[in-house]
C-alpha cells in the first residue's frame, strides 16, 4: 500500500509532546512491514536545513483559497537511517517562529490559516510529486481539514486523482480541537455546506477536530479504553455524540515505543547500559542521577521519577493535594517538565523546602528524560486521563515500576500487582482508580511498602521489562484497518 502520513511534529525533526514520537515511530514500522510510506509536516524555524540535509523537491505549489492565493514550498529529506522520504511544507511567513503552535502561553492567532495552508498543500504536493497515495492517514486537529477538503472543496472533489484516496483520522488528544470563530470558514476555503450539526459547526464556531471526525472513513485513538472514554460525556470534550454516531467507525490501538531508542540495553544516554539478565547498571544510573540532580546518593532510598507537562490533566493537583504529607516520607523525588505557571511555581517552592529530598526541572530535556527512566525506582503518572501515554511503557522497559492512574492508555497497559499477579508475571505497576489525593496517597505508600521486599520488587520489574510494546503489533494493526478501508 502506498500511505502519507501527514503530522504537525514528527520526531527528530521537531517535537512538543508524544504525537512526534509516534509520527517518528509508525511509519518506520509500516515501511519494514512492506508498504511505501511517507511523511509530510510543516518546515518550522527549528528544523535545520542543513543538519537534516533538506533539498527543494517542488519550487511553488499554488494554495488558492477563497480570499487569497500563496506560493508554498517543498522541501525534502529522509529519516536519518532509512529510506522513507519526509516532505516539508515551506511557508516562512507561517511557520518561520519561535514554537509550533503558542507562544507566551497563548495559541498563534493564525493558527487556522496556518494549518490549513498546510493540508492544503500537502494534497497538491501529491499533484506535483505524481504519487497517489491508497491511505492519508491524518493525526489531530492540525490535520483535520484533509478530509473536509477532500470531499468539499470544488478543485479536489471533482479531480479523479483524488477520488479513490480514503483517509484515516487519529485522535491523539480529544481536549485539543482546534476552534475558530465561524468567519474563518471563507479563510481556509470551505463553503457554508460544512457549516451545521453534521459538518464542522460547534456552538456557533467551526471545529477542525470534529470535521476530523465527520469527514474521515474512519477514526482511531490511541488506545482501546481511551476509545471507549470518550463516546461518554465525562471524557468526550463535547464532541462524544459525535463519536457515538460514528462509533461503528472508531477503533483503538495503543502506541507503540521505538526500543531502538527506548531500552536500557542500547541506550546512549544514559550513564550505564543494563538488561533483564544484568541489572547492575540500573543502580549505577541511579546513582548518577542522584548525583546530577544533587541528592544524597542513597541506593536504600525509593526515587520516584516524573516526566511531564505541569498541569491538571496530568494529576498535578493530586500530587500537590499530597506534597505536606508525601514529602515526610522517607523518598526522593525527580521531576522534569514544564507548564502552567502556577504549578512551576508551587514544585520550586517545594524543591527549595526539600532540597534532600526534590529535584524539579522545568525545561524540556531529552537527555535527562532518558537518564530519570533509567535512574529512577519508580514513576509516577497520576494522570485525570491519558489518551495513550508513553512514559509508562518507557518505564516498564526501563525496569522503573509505574504508579499509575486507571484511564486510557494507562489501563490497557499496566496490571495492578497483587500477589497474584506478581507471581503470574501480569503484575507490573501499581493502579488506582479514583481520582483523589487520599487514593493516589495510598497507592504510593502501598508501592513504597512492596519496594522494601527487594525480592518480589525485582519480580515486578523483570514482569515489565518483559512486556512488548513495539510498534510491530501496533502497525499490523494499523493496516489491517487500512486494507479493510480499501475494501481488502
């Protein structure tokens, strides 16, 4: 089969959460399983032409929308190491700036006219490149307006070059959905026949997520309990009637993790390599993380690790709820991450308080990701809901035992270990389900305990680190759904 796989961050070219990792990830998978894919994204300032190795493929595509008419540009490369081309939509005055979607802890006022220039032309760059894809397979709300123009606008429906491409829409984050004020419509070159219950119109706005939704032959998410999450109004972010009348079409599928990146066994980032069979590197890399992050190099003491965007989703409100009586506990405690000010504010303040105790580092830092999976005992993901998550599948690989809250991806993939799950090898973290302070308190001191019996927590680290979350399920899954899109 011959796939685009269109994204608004791909990893490495450019990255601000887990949709780059996947962008990365699956098309590599789905080229070793046989199929032509590629890839297309924005060309953002942060991307290096020349590090990267980027040649201008096609001079000028014409985007011609209702009020206006630009020239856009694409480039082209490959992912380091392979042959699969990635294309890179060029537009300076859209995506020359500082960041991918905000600034300042406010969205680009532009971002609708952004974004649809860039779908735009990505489907005329296929025009130019003479190749017809089987599957466009489109990723959040970035890309949505793919298959609204696909079926809607008058020069794409009406040319035969178009008509047989079928699309595929993946909801990675439902509580991103891309409104706009209803005036945009003329803006990104759609006419008022989307514009109602059953099109894009949201309360009075156009909603590039739900055109997504209404306008792709079918839907993913990125896991199989966040499918079900969010056909229910607590979850659905308005949009679950919608995805309860098309729920025939919707489908999950977990993420998979790329091991040649995420393993203890090859990993270049971190201090010291380990294995299953050879586990003596893990307590080298916890040392060295101790000492990176100036904490007493303790090896009797559990160190919990947290990688993260700082906000409520993520269960920052749970673990500050805890901060008075959690920190008297006899740990130690990593955090890496950034987000809402407040919560930056409220972890610096508790650092400086515990300063035995906590490291917090707001930032973005790859390296140090890698060397708190590698270093810490434990990593907390108290999430209210979580799409997919891949830090816990990270964690598991890592022999870093995750506490975890049970939404989403996080409970299709970590079995709360009981003593009998523990002993089957099914145990692999520790799970709770109610979101609130004395739940997850709980749940960690319930984890603390079972870490002092060093023998039956190797148990629950060797159930993880044996766990399989490749892309290879992943993607088969992925293109059984495309065969039976083609009628295969």
């Amino acid at each position: 089969m011959k796939i685009l796989f269109v994204s608004s961050e791909v990893v490495p070219f450019a990255k601000t959460g887990g949709l780059a990792d996947v962008a990365g990830a699956l098309p590599k998978a789905l080229k070793n399983m046989g199929h032509d894919v590629r890839v297309v994204m924005p060309k953002y300032k942060a991307i290096d032409g020349k590090v990267f190795g980027l040649k201008t493929i096609l001079d000028e595509i014409k985007v011609h929308f209702q009020l206006i008419t630009n020239y856009t540009q694409i480039q082209g490369t490959t992912f380091p190491g392979t042959d699969i081309p990635v294309y890179f939509v060029k537009f300076d005055p859209y995506f020359n700036r500082q960041e991918l979607y905000a600034e300042g802890g406010s969205d680009y006022p532009d971002n609708a006219q952004r974004f649809s220039l860039f779908c735009m032309s990505a489907l005329w760059m296929l025009r130019g490149l003479d190749w017809r894809p089987d599957i466009i397979h489109c990723n959040d709300w970035q890309t949505a307006l793919i298959p609204s123009y696909l079926k809607h606008h008058p020069d794409l429906k009406m040319d035969e070059f178009y008509n047989r491409i079928k699309v595929l829409y993946t909801i990675h984050n439902l509580a991103f959905q891309g409104q706009f004020d209803e005036s945009m419509l003329k803006t990104i070159g759609l006419g008022w026949e989307v514009y109602s219950m059953d099109g894009m119109e949201f309360y009075r706005k156009i909603n590039l997520m739900k055109a997504g939704i209404v306008f792709s032959d079918e839907i993913t998410t990125v896991s199989e309990t966040y499918a079900k999450e969010i056909q229910t109004f607590e979850y659905g972010c308005g949009l679950d009637g919608v995805l309860r009348h098309r729920s025939e079409h919707v489908t999950g599928i977990i993420n998979g993790i790329d091991y040649n990146e995420w393993s203890p066994q090859v990993d270049s980032l971190i201090p010291a390599k380990y294995s299953p069979e050879q586990m003596a590197g893990k307590a080298e890399c916890k040392k060295a993380l101790q000492k990176k992050q100036n904490l007493p190099a303790r090896e009797d003491v559990p160190l919990i690790g947290m990688i993260s965007r700082m906000t409520d989703q993520k269960g920052f409100d749970l673990i500050v709820a805890n901060a008075a009586e959690l920190f008297k506990l006899d740990i130690q405690f990593v955090l890496l991450g950034a987000g809402d000010q407040q919560y930056q504010t409220i972890f610096e303040k508790i650092a400086k308080e515990y300063p035995q105790k906590v490291a917090v580092n707001i930032k973005k830092d790859n390296q140090m990701a890698h060397e708190i999976e590698a270093g810490a005992d434990l990593y907390l993901m108290p999430s209210k809901y979580e799409p997919c998550g891949l830090n816990q599948l990270y964690s598991l690989k890592y022999g870093t035992v995750p506490i975890v809250r049970k939404t989403g991806g996080l409970a299709d993939s970590i079995t709360d270990a009981t003593p009998e799950s523990i002993g089957d090898g099914t145990g692999t973290g520790f799970v709770f389900e109610q979101y609130t302070p004395d739940a997850l308190f709980k749940t960690i001191n319930r984890a603390l305990k079972v870490y002092e019996d060093k023998k039956v927590w190797k148990k629950i680290q060797l159930n993880g680190m044996s766990k399989d979350f490749s892309w290879d399920s992943s993607a088969k899954k992925y293109v059984a759904l495309y065969r039976k899109m083609l009628g295969a």
